[in-house]
C-alpha cells in the first residue's frame, strides 16, 4: 500500500480536548480512527481514548498482515470499544459513564469500508466531487429537521446512540469501495463539519493534497466559529497508486515485514474482558450500568 496521511486536532475555544484520532497499519491493511468524547457527561476524552486505543489492539492482534473480514472487525471492534468503556464505569464506581462518537475507517486490498457512530464523520472526495458522507446518528439528520419549519433551532448535537451509553450502539458500516488514484478519504469531528458545509469541505479536499487541505480547513472551522469554536480533529488520507507514489509525506508498506505494526495511537492492552466478548458480555455490562443507576435513584428517592 502507498498513501499519504495528515493528522490534526485543536482545543477551539473549550477548556479540554476531548476528541482523540489516529491511524495503523501493516504491510497490507490500514486503519484510520477518530472519537469524539460527549460533553454532558464525565471523561468524554476517557472514552475516546479507551475507543481508540481498543480498537487499535484488536487491529494489532488480527491483521496479520491483513484482516480476514473487514465488515467483521469493524462491528467487532466498535462493540468491544463500547464494552471497555463501560467496564471502565463500573470499575470506578461511575453513575454516569463516559461517552464517545467513534469513525473508522479500514483500507485494504485497494478497497475502504468505514463505520461510524455517532456524529463524527467521514467524507471520501474523488475527482473533486463528494462520493459518500457518513449520515449522523442524530435526530435532526435523521428527521431531516434541517428542512422542517420551525425546527431549524434543534440541537445538532442531540444523539440517539454513542458508545458508552447504558444501552447497545447503533451502528452503520459503508463499503467495501474500491479505491482509485487520488481519492482522499476525510474523518472528523462535529467541529469541523459544525463550521463549514459539505461543499466547502469537498471543494478544499478535492482543491488540494491533504497535507495542505486539512490545515486550511481546521482554520478555516476556527475562525469561522471563532471564541464559542469546539474541538477541531481531522484525520485524512489520500490513496496512490505505486507508480504515482512521489509524495514526500506518503507512507510506502512495501518494505515492512509480515508482522511489523506501525501506530500513532497510544497503545493500550486488551484484557480477558475483550478475550471472552460476545453479546452476553455486552449485556452484562449494560444490566451492570443499568442496575448501579437504579439503586442511585433509589437511594435518592
């Protein structure tokens, strides 16, 4: 595989970030990740790194070099990122969990799925026009509120599912889209998207590489929301062809070994908890939340 990469994120006008990304990769199959942790609720950030960080083990662990189903590791990998973080709850004793959005994206055999939950995005731009936009776990974009009269001042920020929650994730997973020349695939959180329009995030994908693309872009979401500005993260990454490869920022797998990992997600280990994972586990760890919020009620009551 050859393709290059551009990664940033920027606090915005909010005490913290809590929005974390990332990307791994071995010799055949690479990953690209983003989560967005949920204000209103405690260690948003906690979250997205615990989303991260799982997922990037699970990849570690199974592509070697390569994936054996995409589509499976994708669910796989975002149901045990949800399972961790509620295990991390009920460690520390929480009532309120931790949240998060989670964006990934797999590209292997020349081809990229993705799946996503939540409000954090993805976008792939091909000869500057927009192939595919992930679709909001939101009720205005699920309601089309936007188009509604009356409603134009519904929360965007409203979810009906995130990771973390006491309830199961809804999820979607796009593709597999086999990959031409030049496409550019864009992750990234609400505030970026927040900002700036579809058009314009497409017009300065297609416009330019990435490494120029994605700077021009965070400023441009800063500045146009400017002191009230929320986290901006943005990973991006444009697809070459070997003999088109000329990129002095690119990334070449050609010479990695059958075994070798490379990341720029902090690594975390995965316990017996993600080993023996299935949905009973799952719904273990649900009933647990779920239970522990009721006895609080009670006790208040």
């Amino acid at each position: 595989m050859k393709f290059s990469v551009f990664q940033v994120s920027r606090r915005g006008g909010r005490e913290k970030n809590e929005d974390r990304m990332g990307y791994c990769y071995t010799r055949e199959s690479g990953l690209f990740a983003l989560a967005d942790g949920m204000g209103g609720h405690p260690q948003g950030e906690v979250a997205a790194q615990i989303a991260l960080q799982t997922i990037s083990a699970m990849f570690q662990r199974m592509a070697k070099p390569k994936l054996d189903d995409v589509r499976e590791f994708l669910s796989e990998a975002l149901l045990a990122a949800h399972h961790q973080i509620l295990r991390h709850a009920i460690d520390k004793g929480m009532l309120d969990t931790p949240r998060t959005t989670l964006v990934a994206a797999v590209v292997q055999d020349g081809r990229a799925q993705w799946i996503h939950c939540g409000d954090s995005r993805l976008y792939m731009v091909r000869d500057g026009a927009l192939l595919s936009r992930t679709r909001d776990h939101s009720y205005l974009e699920l309601r089309n509120m936007a188009l509604t009269p009356g409603l134009e001042r519904v929360n965007r920020n409203v979810l009906f599912t995130c990771l973390g929650s006491p309830s199961k994730p809804i999820f979607d997973i796009t593709g597999p889209v086999t990959l031409e020349q030049g496409d550019r695939i864009l992750l990234c959180s609400d505030g970026l998207w927040g900002s700036l329009d579809d058009e314009t995030i497409t017009r300065e994908l297609g416009r330019q590489g990435v490494a120029h693309a994605v700077p021009d872009l965070v400023e441009d979401a800063l500045r146009k929301a400017g002191s009230t500005s929320d986290n901006v993260t943005v990973v991006a990454m444009e697809w070459e062809t070997p003999d088109a490869f000329e990129s002095t920022q690119g990334i070449s797998t050609e010479g990695i070994d059958d075994d070798a990992f490379e990341s720029t997600i902090q690594a975390g280990p995965l316990d017996a908890l993600v080993d023996d994972l299935d949905d009973a586990a799952i719904e273990r760890s649900i009933a647990e939340i779920n239970e522990a919020i009721r006895r609080s009620a009670a006790k208040k009551a």
